[in-house]
C-alpha cells in the first residue's frame, strides 16, 4: 500500500516548516528583526519649531479656547491674547489645558519683559508644569543670578540646567520637552519615576533626568499618585510673560 498523507497533516507540515524558517530568520546572530509596525507618516512644519501634522496645537496665536483659569474653576483662561501672543495677566492666576495629557513631547515659545523689572525669582518668572505637578522652570535668567535649581530651565528645585542659554529679555526663546509621565500601581505606590528631557533654544539642557517628585518651594519633592493624564499649566507668578506656539505631542509610553 502506497505511503500517503492526510491534507491537513500536509498542510500542518507546511505551517510548521514556514514558522522554523522564519524563526531561524529572526535569529540571524547580530541581527535584530525588523518591527512588524511601520512607523506612522508625520509631515514636519514647513518651519523650524512649526508643528507637525500629528501635533495638538494649544496656542496657535488666536485664542485661548484649549485652555481654562486656575484659580476659578471652569472660567475661560484670562490672559491677554493680542497679535498673535498670549500674555500673562498678572494676579488673575494660572492656566490649564482642558485636555489631559501623561508621556508628551512639548513645544512652547516665551519671552521675558522687555523691560527689566525685579531680580533672582522676581524677575521674568513663570513655569510649564507638566501634569499640573511636575515644573520646568521659566525666568529671565540673562545676567540675574538666582539659586541654580530655580533659573531658567531648571527642574524647579531639583534640577538645575546643564548651562545657561538664555537669551536677552525681550527676545523670544523656545523649550522643547520630551516627558515620560510617572507610573504608579494600584495602591498608588511609585514603580517609575517621571524624566525630562529639554532643549533650551535649541541646547539640550537636560539630559534624561529623573524628577524626585511634586515641584514644591518650601519642602523636598515626593510623590503622590494621580491620575494617567493631567492637564498642562502655565504659572502667573506676578511678571507680564509673553507666550506663543504651544503645541504637544503625545507619546506612547515604552
Ligand atoms: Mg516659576
């Protein structure tokens, strides 16, 4: 009697042979498989610092319709939006993103008052919290010494920059933020702690940095566990800072 075989034993056969060879293909020594995703198609700016086509822009220069006050809740934002900027409206307290946002790259633009008023933290001063928690330090820092972990680009009090490059009050400078949100488990423990990343016009200016917890002024960060996504804040610290091209990015967190 002739040797034969069921078809599906057959096409069993052929499963099995294609998966070895693939294997084996995917455990070329030196080698690292090719990812199975493509990544995404994201056209640039047509500028330098303009924002790419998978952004979230918060402040494209006309109006503060992202975003809400701090200090009433719910009111729309009342800062001073007049040819294309946003200007803070000393007194009338901060301002927040109504959409929540964890792990992000940032892009936000500022100038300092033309007109030098004040000195150390009382001069230019206001603040990007990622998260409503977590604040990269905004001041003019050209010529005002202040304490190193609060000038310009600091991880407020924890981080001070790895230089300065602050330009001249008056003039605009940018941030550019690559955040990865912290991680806490289901009894709110820490398992990972927030990082930044940031570029001061165009200068890295912190390097993968490890954040110690909540931004506070008068004792030493820790952590509190909150929600995955919290809404981006800008500090009215009492100084007429000037803001414009704000857009975000979010990213999946590795
Ligand atoms: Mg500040």
């Amino acid at each position: 009697m002739p040797f034969t075989i069921a078809p599906r034993a057959l096409l069993g056969c052929v499963a099995l042979l294609l998966a070895t060879v693939a294997a084996a293909q995917e455990r070329v020594p030196g080698q690292v498989p090719n990812p199975s995703k493509e990544p995404p198609i994201v056209t640039p700016g047509a500028t330098p610092g303009a924002p790419p086509t998978d952004a979230i822009v918060l402040f494209d220069g006309t109006d503060l319709s992202k975003w809400v006050s701090q200090s009433t809740a719910g009111a729309p934002a009342p800062w001073i939006v007049a040819d294309g900027i946003v200007t803070v409206k000393p007194g009338s307290g901060g301002i927040q993103t109504k959409q929540g946002f964890g792990s992000c790259q940032l892009h936000i633009e500022f100038a300092t008052p033309s007109v030098v008023s004040g000195e150390g933290q009382g001069r230019g001063n206001s603040g990007v919290f990622l998260m409503n928690s977590y604040e990269l330090q905004i001041l003019d820092s050209y010529q005002n010494k202040t304490y190193f972990h609060g000038q310009a680009g600091a991880i407020y009090k924890q981080h001070a920059p790895l230089v300065n490059v602050s330009r001249k009050p008056g003039e605009w400078q940018t941030y550019d933020v690559v955040f990865h949100a912290p991680r806490f488990d289901a009894d709110g423990k820490l398992q990972r702690p927030a990082t930044f990343t940031v570029f001061h016009n165009g200068v890295v200016i912190q390097d993968h940095v490890v954040v110690m917890g909540l931004t506070f002024h008068d004792k030493p960060p820790y952590y509190e566990a909150h929600p995955d996504k919290m809404p981006l804040s800008l500090q009215d610290h009492h100084n007429p800072m000037r803001f414009r091209n704000i857009w975000i990015r979010e990213l999946s967190d590795q």
